[in-house]
C-alpha cells in the first residue's frame, strides 16, 4: 500500500483508471484519514490536466466516503461548472451552500454566478436567492446576482443588488475607478426600475463628475436625463465644446443631442449635427430635430437633417414635411422636382385599377406597418377597457390593413385624380350622410367635419367628392400650384396657422364642408383630451370657429367594413344660447372625446394608428 507522501506525488496517476479508482477505494478503507492526500494528489492533478471524467469518478468516491465535506463539495461544483449544463451546477452548488457553515467560498459562487449569467434559467434562483440576506456579499458577486436576476427580469431582486452596490459606492468613492463598469450596471439598472430611489438620488448629489468616464458616466448622465431632460448638468458631463466631445459613441451623441433638443439650444444642436454621421443616428430623433428647426425659421439645418432621412425608410409624410421645409426656404423649383419625381414614382407603383389595389391589400402585402409599441398600447388599453378576446395576431394584421388601405386612397386621389370614380363601388350607405350635410348646408354657414388620425381618414375628402358636396381637407400634402385636387386641399405646409385659419374662414364663407383632423401638429390651441388613460391634445380651432359663426360640425365614423368603406355622421353639440365661447369649447371637446373613445372601443380594427396623436406616443 502507497505511503501518504507517495499518495501526495501523484502515484496513482501512473496507474490505469480502473486500477486508479480501486486503489482510491482500498486506500479509503485502510486509511480513511488520507482522503485529502487523494484529493490533493490524484483529483487535483486530474483536474488541472482536464481529465474531467475521472476527475469526477475520483471525486465521486472520495464523497461517497465523506458526504458533507465542504472541500469535496466544492470540488464537484469546480468540476460541475466545467462539464455540466446548468441545471446540474445548480444543484452541486446547492448541495455546497447546505453544508457551508464556515462562510461561503465568494470565489467559487462568482465561478458559478459567472456561468449562470450567461443562459440564466429560473432554477438559478435557488442559488442567487439565499444571497439576497448576506450583508458580506462582495460587489464582485453582488454583480454577478444583479446579471442574473436582471436577465430573468426580477426586478425587486436586481434592484436589491443593484442599490446594495450603490450604497457601498455613496461610502467609497473610489469604486469610481475601480468598479466603473460593474457600477454602471447598477446605476442602469435602478435608473431603467426605480428612478427615485435614495440610494441613486443621494448618489447623485454626491458624485463627482469630472472623475467620471466611459459607461459609468453615460449611466449617470441618462439618469439625470430622464429625471429632467432639461438638466443642465450634462453639459458638465459632456461638453459639446470640447474637441474629445466628437469621440465618443452614438448613445453619448444620441443622449446629447435629446438634452440639447429639449432645453431648445438651437445653436448647439447645428454644431452637433455638423460634425456627426448623421446616417448612424436615431431617425425620429432626427426627425424632431429637424421640425424643430423647421419652426424656428433655420431651414437649411432642417433641409441638412431632412435630406439624411429620406435616404433611409423614410414615410410619405417626411417626403411631405422635406418639400413643405423647401418651399419655406424658397426652394420653390427644388421642391416642385422633388414632389414631381415622388409622384411619379407612386404613380408607377400604383395598379392599373382600384380593385386591383384593393386586392393586393386584401392579401396582407402592406408597404408598410405599424409600429409594434402602437399595436401594444392599443391591445393594453383595450383589455384594460374590458375588451377580452381579441386575437392578437389578427388584430394586428386589421390594423395594418386599414393604414394601408387609408395610405393607398390617398395614393389614388393624388396620383390619379381622374380615376377617383372608381373608388365609388367600395363606398356604401352614404345616402344618410349626403343628406345630412345638404341639410345643414343649407344656412350658408358652411360645415365641419372633425376626427382625429382614425379609420380611413382619406375617405371622406374622396366622399365629398364623388357626392359632388363643396368641400375642402387640411393635409400636410404641400401646395405645388399644379391644383391636382381641384381646389377641394388646403396644404397646411410652408403656412403659418393665420394663414391656414384665413383659409379655413374663406372656405366656410364660400359654405364649404372643411374637414379637419385635429390632432394634426400645427394648431392655435391645444387641448388635452382623455384618450382611455392617454393624454392627447386636439385644436380647439373647430369650436371657437363653431361659436363664433355659428357652423354645425360632425364627428364621422369611416370605416372598412363587410369590404366596403362605410360612412356615418354624429352631429357633434351647437352653441346653446347665452353659453359662452370657453363653455361651449369644453362641452364641445368633451364630446369629440367621447366619439373618440367610443370609436376606440367599437372600431378598434380601424384605429388606423399612424400620423396625428399616435405620432406622440411614441414619445
């Protein structure tokens, strides 16, 4: 029989693995008090050769002789973590904790912690779950929990870790260097779950900027952006002065350029996007950075903005708003090319005929959908609506049917006015709403139509027209002189809202029916509506026009149905006598948002959800 020492300089290792594994068991039996020197000098060495499979027989052995060894514990979880699926490493490091009465093995766990994080599973709980009470966790481990339990979204465990790191960084300000990117997690991760918490509110009052760098610095500055997207102290952070300012990466950019946007530093933003790829940019960022010039008169930053966007997967209204900047600038003739061009090519994607159109769509082949977060906030707001039992999926797909369909209407009338009678066979039961309008035309005040960016907008101005009514739409579609609506579109583009609202008055002098969705972007006066726990704001234009003049208005409900696009007309309320402009603007707005909600609830598969308040959600 081998001696300990012989034992200790590996002389099992010469032997064959059978011969091995039985003389560990003899040894064992005789000499039970040489279990370490076979751990030591044979499982040891087996391990460090990566003889994982008679590691784990020796290791086998030496525990069926010492079950609640913490050593040999150990041991098998070191060799787990090497071999076995996560599952497995589980329950070896479970079985280790158990029988840990001297103080956890940090180094082990953060091994297990490690590989846990990479494809983390709800059974790795059982091993970060005990953690949760351990006041001597190391933020090396606290780290580790915090991936796990992050990326299994428990976010009242991952933000136990997360603030538990912080606390220690507000008393040890040095973790700055030391633990910069772990610390980044944390702050990411209760500024994205728990923005007011004490622990980052007294962080944050207490670090010291300029020591700050690379992630750990991006954290804090996104944290103070979304506690006030006009602080100030991101200019400390990132000063857009700074030649180094120019090296840093997209989402510093990104962050920046939001701050500078909301604070409305003009000046700053055009350097800024001077000297960026704007091609790597956020395309709504840009986007409203561009509107934001666009307002302020600097169009040429606007046109600089704008001419990137179109170059990506641009919508029809951006191509709309770009020739609208045009005009403003008095590019009158690079507009009108534009425009023509544009057209031009819609008109040769177009079907020779509407019904052709119509089947196409009929087929689920859209140019375009509607973002994911509205199709979201239609199903959450629904279903807290009550309104149980709608297929996801094919919800979806009625959604992005009625934006299509509503998009190629527009199409049609714009590209091929002189074909517009064809629409007529879709178009039913609009008998009522003919008689409706005549009849309320006939005071000579003229009429309006009110909705909102729902069912199929561009329907009613094609109504009006087949009916031969005298009506004129507000759109953003620019007015290029070449008349192609007949003189039925008022182009809100490139005008002021005096303008617009001369236009609108002349209009109902001539007792016109002017249909206006009030939801659009340029307006007088904003008023916040209750869209079912959504707050959207609407022109209160209609009704002070209503009151002062005395001009019925209608809500419409046009929608797609049984296939064919059906009309109806609610009266919305009359000045009542002695009311006074501010009181008939509230009933009046209380009621659009009543329509508004009931169109919501019943016609959910219209909603349509792009342009107009859909735009600000996204916000």
């Amino acid at each position: 029989m081998l001696n300990k020492n012989e034992i200790l300089e590996g002389a099992l290792l010469a032997l064959k693995p059978e011969e091995m594994l039985q003389q560990v068991e003899l040894t064992i039996k005789q000499k039970p008090e040489f279990i370490m020197a076979l751990r030591n000098g044979t499982f040891l060495p087996l391990l460090k050769q990566e003889n994982f499979h008679l590691a784990g027989k020796v290791n086998n052995v030496l525990l069926e002789s010492m079950p609640s060894s913490t050593m040999l514990l150990k041991d098998r979880v070191l060799l787990s973590i090497k071999v076995d699926t996560n599952d497995l490493i589980i329950e070896k490091m479970s079985a280790y904790l158990k029988e840990c009465v001297d103080g956890t093995d940090y180094a082990l766990l953060n091994a297990v912690l490690k590989r846990l994080s990479k494809q983390p599973s709800q059974e790795s709980l059982t091993v970060v779950e005990p953690l949760l009470n351990d006041s001597n966790l190391p933020n090396s481990s606290c780290y580790l929990a915090l991936l796990v339990t992050s990326r299994l979204v428990q976010i009242d465990m991952a933000n136990h870790f997360a603030s538990f790191m912080l606390t220690r960084l507000c008393e040890d300000l040095s973790l700055i260097d030391s633990e910069s990117n772990e610390m980044a997690v944390a702050v990411r991760q209760i500024t994205d779950n728990e923005l007011q918490s004490d622990t980052l509110q007294s962080l944050l009052t207490i670090m010291p900027y300029s020591k700050l760098n690379g992630n750990l610095k991006f954290e804090v500055a996104r944290s103070l952006f979304k506690q006030d997207n006009q602080s100030r102290v991101l200019d400390e952070l990132y000063d857009s002065n700074d030649a180094s300012f120019f090296s840093n990466d997209i989402r510093v950019f990104d962050l920046v350029l939001r701050n500078q946007l909301a604070r409305n530093n003009l000046d700053i933003l055009s350097d800024i996007i001077g000297n960026i790829t704007l091609e790597d940019m956020n395309a709504a960022l840009l986007l409203s950075i561009a509107r934001e010039f666009q307002a302020n008169q600097r169009y040429e930053d606007a046109i600089t903005i704008f001419e990137v966007i179109i170059k990506g997967d641009a919508t029809s209204a951006i191509f709309r708003q770009y020739t609208s900047v045009l005009l403003e600038a008095g590019h009158t003739e690079k507009a009108q090319t534009f425009y023509k061009n544009w057209l031009e090519q819609r008109a040769a994607s177009l079907p020779n005929t509407f019904k052709e159109g119509i089947d196409k769509i009929r087929t689920g082949s859209f140019s375009s959908k509607i973002p994911q977060s509205r199709k979201d906030f239609i199903s959450k707001t629904l279903a807290s609506s009550g309104i149980q039992g709608i297929e996801a999926v094919e919800l979806e797909k009625q959604l992005d049917f009625t934006n299509e369909l509503d998009h190629f209407l527009l199409d049609w009338m714009e590209c091929n006015p002189h074909k517009v009678s064809e629409i007529a066979p879709f178009i039913e039961n609009y008998d009522t709403v003919i008689q409706q309008l005549s009849e309320r035309l006939e005071a000579g005040n003229g009429a309006f139509i009110a909705t909102a960016h729902i069912g199929l907008l561009f329907s009613g101005p094609i109504l009006l027209h087949l009916a031969n009514l005298p009506g004129v739409w507000l759109a953003s579609v620019p007015d290029l002189g070449d008349d192609r609506f007949a003189g039925h579109h008022i182009s809100t583009a490139n005008k002021n809202v005096a303008r617009i609202s001369r236009d609108v008055m002349r209009a109902l002098n001539q007792n016109k029916i002017v249909s206006i969705a009030i939801d659009g972007h340029v307006a007088s006066n904003k008023v916040e509506l209750d869209l079912l726990g959504q707050k959207v704001s609407v022109s209160d234009f209609i009704p002070r026009a209503a009151w002062k003049k005395r001009i019925p208005s209608f809500f419409p409900t046009l929608v797609w149905k049984n296939n064919k696009i059906s009309s109806e007309l609610y009266e919305l309320p009359s000045p009542n006598e002695g009311e006074s402009v501010e009181e008939y603007t509230q009933r009046w707005c209380k009621e659009f948002e009543k329509r508004l909600c009931h169109f919501f609830v019943n016609r959910y598969d219209n909603l349509r959800a792009t342009g107009g308040f859909w735009v600000n959600l996204d916000k």
